[in-house]
C-alpha cells in the first residue's frame, strides 16, 4: 500500500500534529464532546424528561403511532432511535473535523517550516508524497473515529445500565457507517484538504478554506443522513458503497495538475 520512505512521512506528518499542544487538543477534545458529551446530554433528556410534557411529547412525535405505546415501551422506542439513528450523525461530523485538522497542514505546513523544497528533493515521487500526505491524516482520522466509538458505545450502556437497568444493542446501521461510510467521507474530505492545502501560503488560509469547502458538504451530507439512517439495510449498504466508490475515484484522479511548480508557488 506504501512503502518504507512514505511511511517516513506519514510518521513525521503524525508526530507533527500530537507534539503540537494546540492541534493535539482540537483531536481529543472535539471527539469527546461528540462522543461522550452530546449522546449523554441527549440520553438523559429523554430519560429525565417528564413523559407527560411538551418537550417530551414533541420528542415522541417521531415515532409511528406513538399515542399507542405505553410509557416504558415508548422510552424505549425513543432511546433506540436515538442510539441508532441520531447518534452516528456525529461519527461523520468527528472523522470531518479530524481530517480537516491534520490535512490542512499538510503542504503548507511544509511550506511555514521551509522543508519542502528538501521534501520535493528527496527520492520520492510527487504522487508518492501526495499518497503519504492523505494515507497519514486518513490513518489519525479514523483512529480518532473509532477510538471515540468505543467510547460512545461503552458510556452510552454503562449509562443506560446505572439509571434504567437495561442495556440496548446497536443495530447493523453501526456497521454499515463504520465500515463503509466513514472511510469514504474521510477519504473525500481529506483530498479535497490536501489539494487546497498546496495552494495555500498559512495553515490558516488553509484551514479557512477547508472549513469554506468541507462544511456544506457536511452538513449537506449530514441533513441527509438521518432519514437515509430510517430505511436502514441495504440503503444505508448502497449510500456507503456508492461514497466509497466516489472517494476512491477521487483519490486516483485528484493528482491531475498537481506539480512541483505548483506546489512551490508562494
């Protein structure tokens, strides 16, 4: 998949983002108010709120035929929704900003420290450099992705268990969105990252423009998803490969025009 020399780059790229304070912090602090923070304050609402008021009641509108349910059922009801059907919303807003993070320095961090021209220089070709740049963020997005799952999934039961006594299973949603979904969402973002980033002059010019490109398209993305999350099977199975397919087409192809003069432009 790569070979010894990007891996030396990915390993640099890597020890470049956890030795920085500011980014390090921005990679493990907004992956747990996703993963631990929002889901709590969102499994206690359902949980503490009285079921016969109007916040509740508007909660439950979401279910069919709710009237009919009665009060343990529809609890329930509401927290499996919410597990399985709200709740992986964040795992495409975490691998998002995570990516965004690590590939918006990539060239231009490059370029601030002055160590491209010694990059450009070395045996590597300019797609191999390309390749290492996305492979690492890629490689730090879903580590941070799946390490906050298991975070997610391990505070969400203990929770449950502790205050109701129960514990819920995922349903196969997870799989397909962890599997399929994630990669190639994180795949997407961080190429369209990367290519900006060449062309920036300040990690801060790239990271502006990787927020001005990657958020419609997540929030877009986003909007979408929860009712994608409703069918369920194989819709979210054809979404997940149909993204896949896209950032693996992308990642061939986004090479075009991608030379050393470019890049050396200031």
């Amino acid at each position: 998949m790569f070979n010894n020399r990007q891996k030396a780059i990915m390993v640099k790229d890597v020890r470049g983002i956890t030795e920085n304070k500011r980014y390090f912090s921005v990679l493990t602090i907004l992956p747990l108010i996703f993963s631990v923070v929002f889901p709590t304050i969102m499994l206690l609402t359902v949980l503490l709120s009285p079921t016969d008021s109007s916040s509740f009641t508007e909660m439950a509108r979401i279910l069919p035929d709710f009237q009919k349910l009665d009060q343990e059922q529809l609890i329930r009801d509401l927290l499996f929704l919410m597990i399985n059907n709200v709740i992986p919303i964040f795992f495409l807003i975490i691998p998002i900003m995570t990516a965004s993070v690590m590939a918006a320095s990539s060239f231009v961090g490059e370029k601030e420290k002055r160590t491209l021209e010694t990059l450009l220089y070395s045996p590597l070709s300019i797609r191999e450099i390309f390749q290492a740049k996305v492979y690492a963020s890629f490689f730090v997005a879903i580590f941070v992705t799946y390490v906050s799952f298991i975070l997610t999934v391990i505070v969400i039961e203990a929770e449950l268990y502790f205050i109701t006594g129960m514990m819920l299973p995922l349903s196969l949603n997870w799989l397909w969105v962890m599997l399929l979904i994630v990669p190639a969402i994180t795949i997407i973002s961080i190429v369209l990252i990367v290519k900006g980033s060449a062309k920036s002059t300040t990690i801060e010019e790239s990271q502006q423009k990787a927020a001005f490109l990657i958020m419609p398209i997540a929030l877009l993305l986003i909007g979408q998803f929860t009712g994608i999350l409703v069918f369920g099977g194989w819709v979210v199975i054809s979404i997940g490969l149909i993204l896949l397919l896209i950032a693996l087409l992308l990642l061939r192809f986004s090479m075009t025009g991608f030379t050393y003069e470019r890049l050396l432009e200031r």
